[in-house]
C-alpha cells in the first residue's frame, strides 16, 4: 500500500517560488524567470519521487510559468513602439499579494502566543559558557527536501529516486524517529541518515519525517543558513 503525503498540508506554489527566489538571492521584481521554471519543474519532479501528492494548483503554477518563459523567449518586433506589460509582472503581483497576506497573518499568530513566532528567530539556547545565544530558524518544508535532495546526492550521486513502498514501513519509520529523539534534545538530519543502506529506506524515513513534522510531533530548524537541519520532538 502505497503511502502519500498530501503535500498542500504544508505550503502552496507560492511558497515554493518564495523558497526559489530566496535561495537563487534574486529580486522579487526581476525574477529570471528560465532559471526558476527550471528549478520549480525539479521540485515537481522530486515530489513525484517521493509519492508526495502534487495538488493541482501546483500544476496549474507550472503551466503559468512555463506560458510566461516561452512568451519571453519570442523575439521583439522592432516596430512595436507600445509599451509591453512584463510578462512576470503577474507572478510578482500573486507574489507580493501573497507576502503581504502571510505577514499579517503572522502578526496575528503572534498576538495568541506569547514568546513564540512562526518562524522562531532569536530562540535562546543553552551553551556550555551559559552566555552564548544562537538565532535559529524554523525550516521550510522545501528547504528540508533541498537538504534531504543533498544527503542522497552525497551518498548515491548517479541513483534515480524511486520509493518502493513495500520495502519499508512509512509508520514504523516514524515511530523509529521518535524513538531517537526520545531522551535527547535534538537530533541533525545528517545523523538521521548516515547509518541508512538504501535509498528505500531513506526515502521512506525522509516521508516518515515530513509526516511527523505536518502533525506537529517534531520541529525542523536551522542554526544558520546552510547548516544542518535540527530536529526537536515536541512536548517530550
């Protein structure tokens, strides 16, 4: 039996065009648009790898972004003297309306709970000196398949992802991760994986985590931007 994380539980379309912008550190107004076709299509590809259920408005953003790149690529004519709307101008539109609506809805979150913050900034930690803070920052469901994307590459440079699903218990695997964090503060997803012995297994433990993390078990974060993502059981 095949197991599906619906991936619309997490983030929309947009927040994977957010999460591509931030991590290419380009304008939001002049976005280049073959590159984040590109990029976004990989996304796709990967969540279809992974037996992540694909809603259809994430299909419809792929067709839109492909129209606007195919639509750039036709030539000028010389004697249009009218000024074109940018054929982008759209998505930065849907984009900024987006962006605006999330930021407010934040702002409210954080009124209903004190000293906590949807993305978590600023979070005090221990450290042996007892003097040392480190901002964290709560992970984003495409930066934890970015990361997971990279510990494959790592380890099986040349494999195709595919999940066979009878291989391995998506369940038990998250009954497994719990079991880890069971005791201990946190765990990194490097360690999470390195004793793994096969894609299968892999796959189906990244799954598992993703499930975990949709029904609040657990929590991803990055110390820093480009470090190892943390995991953190919640109400231990």
């Amino acid at each position: 039996m095949t197991f599906t994380t619906k991936l619309e539980v997490f983030e929309g379309p947009l927040d994977l065009l957010l999460h591509l912008i931030k991590i290419n550190e380009v304008d939001i107004s002049d976005i280049p648009i073959a590159t984040i076709t590109d990029q976004y299509l990989e996304y796709l590809d990967l969540m279809k790898a992974l037996d992540i259920n694909v809603a259809g408005d994430f299909l419809l953003m792929a067709s839109t972004l492909m129209h606007i790149k195919s639509k750039m690529l036709l030539p000028k004519q010389k004697d249009d003297f009218e000024e074109i709307e940018d054929p982008r101008e759209e998505i930065v539109r849907s984009l900024m309306e987006y962006m605006r609506l999330k930021e407010a809805a934040n702002e409210l979150a954080s009124r209903d709970i004190l000293y906590r913050d949807v993305f978590k900034r600023g979070i005090e930690m221990d450290s042996p000196s007892g003097q040392e803070d480190i901002n964290t920052a709560e992970v984003t469901l495409y930066e934890l398949m970015n990361a997971f994307k990279m510990i494959i590459k790592k380890k099986y440079p040349d494999i195709v992802l595919r999940f066979k699903a009878e291989s391995w218990s998506v369940k038990k695997k998250m009954v497994e991760i719990m079991k880890r964090l069971k005791g201990v503060k946190n765990l990194y997803l490097g360690d999470l994986f390195s004793t793994m012995g096969s894609v299968s297994e892999m796959i189906a433990t990244f799954l598992a985590l993703l499930e975990l993390v949709r029904t609040g078990s657990i929590n991803a974060f990055q110390d820093r931007e480009g470090s190892d993502i943390r995991l953190e059981a919640i109400n231990k």
